[in-house]
C-alpha cells in the first residue's frame, strides 16, 4: 500500500481514536444516563470535553479535505515525492494538533493546523499537475 493511502487510514483511524476520547469525556463530564438519554436540555459542554468535541470537529473538517485528494491522486496515478510529504505533513502535524488541542496548550495549535494545510495543499497541488 502507498504511503498516502497508509497515513490516510491512520488520520481516519486518529479520527475514531479522538471520536472515542470526546465520547468518554462526555460521559465522565455529563454522565452516562445524560449521554445515553435524548440529550434535550444538554447544558454545554465545558473544559476538556469541549476541546475534545472541537478537536474532532476540526480533525474531520481536515480529514473531508485530505481524504479524496489523496483517493484522486492514487487513483490517478500522481503518487510521488510530492504527495507522500505532503500525506506525511497532514498526518504527523494532526496527530501533534490533536495532542495540543487536548492539552489545552495556547498559540502552538494554530502553527500545527497551518503545517496540516501545507501538506493538503501539496497533494492538491499534484493531482493538479502544478507540482
């Protein structure tokens, strides 16, 4: 398997990983009968458990981008240099955002993102044939 479509399964396979953090968050947070009823009345989320909900919600924005550029470039056959460091800069820089998300660390997190976005716009660039 190319190493594109590999780190592809593992941003996926991050997404479920902080899908299951957030969850667990929310029951330690709301509790299990709150989380397990209609959630009609929810209080929001707070502390931990927001940033795990906002950390998923921007990881699958990221993850809707990434995906079928990286589908169309191994489907297209412009698997290369380009894409692989640009799949490699996606996934790393993801999982690094994930953490200092979670952690709550300030000004680091926006640098991640933007090291995310250099490396979708690397694929984009070569399934358009400007790389």
């Amino acid at each position: 398997m190319p190493i594109e479509l590999r780190l592809l399964v593992y941003s996926t396979t991050l997404l479920l990983v902080l899908v299951v953090i957030q969850a667990v968050a929310g029951v330690r947070s709301k509790g299990l009968q709150v989380m397990g009823d209609s959630r009609d009345g929810l209080s929001p989320p707070e502390g931990f458990h927001a940033r795990a909900l906002r950390v998923v919600d921007n990881h699958r924005e990221g993850l809707m981008i990434f995906a079928p550029l990286i589908l169309v470039a191994a489907a297209t056959g412009v698997l290369g240099a380009t894409t692989a460091l640009g799949a490699k800069l996606f996934f790393y820089s993801r999982v690094a955002h994930a953490v200092v998300y979670l952690l709550g660390l300030p000004k680091i997190r926006p640098l991640l993102w933007a090291v995310g976005l250099v490396g979708i716009l690397m694929v984009l660039a070569a399934v358009l044939g400007v790389a």
